[in-house]
C-alpha cells in the first residue's frame, strides 16, 4: 500500500515547486514623467486657462493636478484627466503661480512642472463721476421724491440711494436702474412726519465701481395731516404679461378739487401703454396721472373721478401702496 501513496506524493511535492517558482506580478511603482511647462490662455479678469506638454507613463497617465501659489498659500484648483484647465474664480490684477503634477492609477506622482507666473488683468477700475443737481419734491408727512441728473462721466448701470439723520451715518435704502442716465428719481415712504433726514446717491458702472455719494441733502418731512383723498386701484382684467386697471380718486374734503394729479410707484416693473381720462408721464416706476380738461375738478364731500389705464409687466403685478394727490397722501380704499 505504501507503493501507491509514492507518486501522490511525488506529485504534490512537484507542484509545490512550480507554484513557487512562478513569478509574481510586479506592482506599478514608476510615476509619471513631470508635465511641460504651463502655457496661459484666455486671460481674463478672473480666469486663466492653462496648457502644458502632456507627462507619459509606462502605463498610463490618470489625472493632472494644477496648482496655484498666492500670498504664500499653495491651494490645488483643478484636478483634469486632459493637459489643460480653465482655473476660475480669481482676482482681478491679481498675481499667481501655477505648476502641474500627474499622477497615475496607481497613485504614482510625477516630479511638478515649472511655475508659470500669470496676472489677470485689472479690468474698469474707473467709477463713474459723482451726480448732481440733487432734489427733493413731493414731500409730505411720511414720503419725499428725490430727483438728480445723471452721472458727469462713465458709464452707469444702476444708482445707489442713502438716507440717514444729520450727524449719524448714511443707510443704502434702494437702487434704481439707470435706464436714462440724464434724469433719475427715487421715492423715499416710510418717513417720520416733522423730522429731518440726510439724503445722498451715487452712480456704479456694470463691474461695481461706484462713485463717492453725492452732496447731501437735507430736507424735513411735513406734520402729519388727515388724509383729504381715497384712492381705489383695481385689476379689471389680466393675462399673459398685460393687465387693464381703473383708477378711482374720491375727494373726502369739502371743499372741491380744481387740478389735480394722481402720483404713484408699482412695486414691479409695470409699464403703462396706454391710459384714458388722464395725461400720463411715466419714469421708470414712478406714475403720474393729470386731469384732461374736462375732468379737471373733484367736487367735494364725496366728488370722484376715475381714469383706466392698460399695462405690461414680467412677474408679479402687485398693486401700488401709496398714492398722493397733488403731493398730499391719500388713503387706500
């Protein structure tokens, strides 16, 4: 029996050996060679875009990494599996290093690439000049219209408003887009009657640069006086961007209204097209409505008039919150 169990034995003893004797698979421990020097493209005011000459790899390259070195601090921006990256999010005129490392699958590091030193570019710097000829109109107890010609040089994108009280700082209570740069105007509500307020603007271009705030102005809300008018301001109809409203001023006084004009501002960017019963002027949001000639009296104790107008507008087509007549407020109803 102990013949039998020989060439078992024999066998196993011999594939033991080529077991051993098979050669391991060796790991991937060479990196990649170190990327060309970058090349900079497409420079801009907050952007580069950045190419090099491509590493190889006995196996193959998986992914670069780009960095850059700014004010001592070295931060990686792009990781890209090809030999270019657009890196975003940079200052304007401001200076970075860039160099590349790729890596392989494995892991593998190549030695970096050479630093390439680039500088976006500085872009409008240049605000635009100061307003002026700064005013107010329209004012009563809780509300001032604030007018100003446009900026005396650059060109302007949007107006900045402030308002404080003397001696204190100035808040920024609104913007106004500058759609003619010759005349703008903004209406300050929510005043407190009797009281003095500090008020100023100032233009900023597309990119931000504003110009100093103009030469305040200092102007005194009126005392606070019963309401002589109800305005009721109604949606007739309404469809896909145009609307129709009708407008009704009813004269709470008793003494009778000869000349009158209907002031108001919408909350959205509502356009009037065409209006009946009144003479319109339109700037921007501001709305004034004046008599015709045979409307031009408001009888008291109760005397109404009405006009109708039609609009456009993109998005919500909220009513007005405050009229005034002839520069008085008016109540809502």
């Amino acid at each position: 029996m102990r013949t039998h169990r020989l060439p078992l034995l024999i066998a196993a003893v011999i594939a033991l050996v080529l077991m051993n004797a098979a050669p391991a698979l060796a790991a991937d421990t060479t990196p990649p060679t170190a990327p060309g020097l970058p090349v900079a493209s497409d420079i801009t005011e907050f952007s580069v875009t950045l190419t090099w000459p491509a590493s190889t790899d006995d196996v193959g390259v998986d992914h670069y990494e780009v960095w850059r070195i700014h004010t001592d601090i070295i931060q990686r921006v792009a990781t890209p599996t090809t030999n270019t990256a657009t890196v975003t999010g940079l200052n304007r005129g401001s200076v970075s290093q860039f160099y590349v490392a790729a890596l392989d699958a494995a892991g593998n590091r190549s030695p970096s690439s050479n630093l390439i030193t680039v500088i976006t570019l500085p872009g409008d710097l240049e605000p635009p000049g100061p307003v002026f000829l700064l005013s107010a109109s329209e004012i009563t107890d809780t509300s001032a219209r604030l007018s100003w010609q446009g900026a005396l040089w650059g060109e302007v994108a949007t107006f900045r408003v402030y308002r404080g009280l003397p001696g204190g700082p100035l808040a920024l209570v609104g913007t106004t887009t500058a759609v003619n740069p010759s005349v703008r105007t903004f209406v300050h509500t929510g005043l407190t009657p009797a009281t003095q307020y500090v008020l100023g603007v100032s233009a900023v271009d597309a990119v931000g640069n504003a110009s100093s705030i103009s030469t305040l102005l200092v102007t005194t809300t009126g005392v606070a006086v019963p309401p002589t008018c109800a305005v009721s301001y109604r949606v007739t109809s309404q469809w896909a961007g145009a609307f129709n409203a009708e407008v009704r001023i009813t004269n709470t006084a008793s003494a009778a209204v000869t000349g009158w004009t209907l002031r108001w501002t919408f909350a959205g960017n509502q356009r009037i097209t065409n209006l009946w019963n009144g003479a319109l002027t339109q700037t921007g949001a501001g709305v004034a409505v004046g008599n015709l000639s045979y409307n031009a009296t408001i009888g008291g104790s109760g005397g109404a008039q009405s006009f109708g107008f039609q609009a456009t507008f993109t998005g919500a087509n909220a009513s007005p919150t405050s009229f005034t007549l002839n520069d008085r407020p008016c109540s809502i109803g």
